[in-house]
C-alpha cells in the first residue's frame, strides 16, 4: 500500500470559476507557484518501492518503513529514498544492481542495501551510479552481501559518506569486488566510511580532484588503490590487517597525508610511478616493507613515521629526484633497502631523518648528529643481490669487510647518505586510535 501525503502545497483553497479573467489569472499563479515536493510512505513488499518510485515527481521523498522491500530498483528522477537505519532493507534478490541511479541529485539514506548479483563482467553492485547521477549523495547507509559495494561510473561530484560497507568472504580475494569502485567521477568525494572485507577498500581508476578522507578499512586486498588518477587527495585513513595499506600507482600530484598503516602485511605505503606528489605525515606499523617506491619521480616524502617493519624504506634505482626528509625509521630490522651504484642524499634545508639504530653524538646540542649516517654498507648490498650470503653474516671475511668500509669511507660503493641525520623524531607520529573512536589495536604489533 502506498499512502501520498504532500507536506504542504502553495495552493490550499480552491478557487471558484467566477469568470475568464479569474480563470487566466489561476492559470498564471499556477505556472509562476508549482506545487512543491511531496512526502510518500511507502511499506514493503514486493515491487513496492519501484512502483512508489515511478509514481513520484522529481524532488519527492521516500520514506520507507521497517520491512524489507525486495527487487532491484531504477532510480530515474531526482528523489530521496529514506530509511529508518537497518530496519529499512532492500534486497536485490541476487540479480544485477540493487539500486541503479541513473538521474542527478539523488539522495539515499539510512537504508541497508544487500544481495546484488555476482556477475562481475555486468559490475554488479549494491548501489550503482550512472553518468547520470551527478551530485549523488548516499549516505548513512549499510551494505552487505554485494559484489561491489558503491560503484560510481562516470558521474561528477558524487558524496559517499558515512556507510558501512562490509564485502564478501567468499572466492579468491582478487575474484571479490571493491567496497567503493571509482571510474572518471571527477570531484567526488568518499568520507568517513567504515569498509571491510571484498578485494580493495576504495579503488579509483582514470579519474581526478577526488578525495578520501577519514575512512576506516580492514581485511582488503588494499586499503586504497590508485590507477591513473590524478590531482587528488588520500588524508585521515586508517588501513588495517590488509594486504597493502595505500598503493599509489601510474597517478601525479597526489597528497598523501596523516594516514595511518597498521598491520599491513605486505606494504603500508606504495608508489609506482607515482609523480610530483606530497606524502607526509602518514605512520606505518608493522609491515614488511613500511614503503616501497619504485619509479617513483619528483615526490616529497616528509614528516613520516616507519616503524617495527622488515624494511623501513625499500628504494629502487629508477627513481629520481625525490626529496626525502624529517621522518622517523624506528626499530626497522632493515631501515633502508636500495640496491644501486649512485649516491642519494637524504637531507634537505640542513635538516635530514631520525634512525633509531644511529648511536651517534650531539656535541653542539643543535638536534643534529654529529656523524653522516649511512643505511646501507656493501655487506648489505652483498647480501641483497646474493641472498645466500646471509649464511656468511657473522664470518669473519665480511666483519672484515665492514671494518675496512668503516675505516675508508670511500669504498663505500653508492647508496644513501644521510648527512643531517636528526637525533631524535622531528614530530610525534599520529595515534594508533581510529576516527570512530576505536583503538587500531587489531594492528598494533609487537613484535
């Protein structure tokens, strides 16, 4: 049953025909005052929510009772669906998109929206929006049991804010689909979300002046994965037990900051042809490599923390002209990691990192350790090349061979160079505790 029930109109008495003149001057406040938008309530069922859709005007709202309303709906006119939290459910029945939006300034809330299909050639969704859908907002919504959770393709300005987006467990992690799926959806905005499980939290792919803010993501493949996307920003986020925490991959000027990678198995941090970008600010615990940057041109890494990782920092050769500086790498058992004959400098301004394991000496008091710091020495890259060598570490040919580096400095056959090294971390790292009020502590290894 659906009951209509406008909130108010501009037109409440009737008007008696008294004439042509009134008549024509009905006419004209008719056409200058449109009746405004109306409220419909719609109850559940089969079909309901679809038939209360194709019967309402654009700007109308749905406010849909406690029930669940099953099959998948075609939202074609500017509407508000409105729920009333998990009591509002909307179920696909498994076949195609749960909700397809394919009309500008469309509002859904408050709903949970489950069971899409699991075609993944037909990007079967919970909710998909269409090049259609600019200025979309869903919002407060909980999504379950989807092949993808919010896909938008190809609208601008899109707001997907404040949703619990939990995936599937089930297939091989890359056969899964992502939480938030991005394809050239210029200026949209992906805030505060919770997302869990799937393959990637929110992935973006050919799009630009996008922002990810404030997102809590576990249990992915990554947390947040860039291809070819550029001018935008990744800030806030809290990756969790993924696989790798925030890949940045074949996208320029990108601003990466206060983001925060516990846990990750793999990398917290990657850039792969990532160029002219910012990264600063972010901490990352407990994961294999802390970063790895590889072909990675122009970028400004600052103001970071690498901790309890493997490797601190896993450098390649191919990347030029980065400026890396003001971080801390604490208790890495490798702190840096680059396998290459030039030498790079990792100071800048008279100001370089903190290494925790530099047992160096301050004698002016100025912050800045009185010795060069050096992460790599040739038995490090001996052993990186030649992984069998570490058989050999406590032999006395390569003991031999630090001390005679120590001794003569220019053996030293390239690498990293350090030569303001900071005695101690030039700022607090970010708290493990997540924007919902919850302890990241799932991720915080002690080991």
């Amino acid at each position: 049953m659906i009951a209509k029930q406008p909130k108010y109109s501009s037109l409440t008495s009737p008007v008696k025909s008294t004439g042509l003149v009134v008549g024509l001057l009905f006419c004209i406040v008719l056409v200058s005052f449109p009746v405004t938008a109306r409220e419909w309530q719609v109850t559940p069922g089969e079909g309901t929510l679809q038939r209360a859709i194709d019967a309402a005007s654009a700007g109308d709202t749905l406010l849909l009772t406690a029930g669940t309303y099953t099959g998948s709906i075609n939202i074609d006119r500017r509407l508000v669906l409105s729920g009333q939290g998990g009591d509002s459910v909307i179920d696909g029945g498994g076949s195609s998109h749960v909700i397809l939006v394919s009309a500008p300034d469309v509002i859904v809330q408050g709903i949970t929206i489950r069971h899409s299909g699991e075609v993944a050639e037909d990007e079967n969704s919970g909710i998909f929006i269409t090049d259609q859908g600019d200025r979309a907002l869903i919002h407060n919504n909980h999504l379950e049991d989807n092949l993808i959770g919010v896909y938008l393709k190809g609208p601008e300005s899109v707001i997907v804010r404040d949703n619990e987006i939990i995936g599937s467990q089930f297939h091989r992690m890359n056969d899964r689909g992502n939480g938030v799926y991005l394809w050239n959806t210029p200026g949209s905005v992906i805030r505060d979300n919770v997302i869990r499980f799937g393959r990637d939290g929110i992935f973006v792919n050919g799009s630009r002046d996008n922002i990810f803010s404030g997102n809590h993501m576990s249990d992915l493949r990554f947390a947040v994965h860039y291809m070819y996307a550029h001018d935008s920003e990744v800030s806030n986020n809290i990756s969790v037990n993924n696989h790798v925490g925030f890949a940045i991959m074949f996208s320029d000027r990108i601003v990466a900051t206060n983001n925060i990678s516990s846990g990750d198995t793999e990398r917290g941090l990657f850039f792969n042809a990532a160029n002219y970008s910012a990264i600063a600010g972010n901490r990352v615990v407990g994961a294999e490599k802390c970063v790895f940057v590889y072909n990675a041109n122009y970028n400004q890494i600052n103001g970071n923390s690498f901790e309890r990782c493997q490797i601190g920092i896993h450098f390649t050769a191919g990347s030029e002209k980065n400026e890396i500086y003001a971080n801390a790498f604490i208790d890495n058992r490798t702190q840096v990691k680059y396998v290459g004959t030039r030498y790079i400098e990792w100071s800048r301004d008279g100001q370089g990192n903190y290494w925790s394991d530099n047992a160096a000496f301050d004698i002016d008091s100025d912050g800045i350790a009185d010795q060069v710091y050096k992460p790599n020495d040739l038995v490090d890259q001996i052993v990186w090349r030649h992984p069998l060598a570490k058989l050999l570490l406590n032999s006395p040919s390569l003991q031999l061979i630090k001390w005679v580096q120590s001794e003569f400095p220019t053996l030293h056959p390239g690498g990293v160079t350090d030569s303001r090294p900071l005695m101690l971390p030039s700022a607090p790292p970010l708290s493990l505790s997540d924007n919902h009020g919850n302890l990241a502590s799932v991720a915080e290894v002690s080991n």
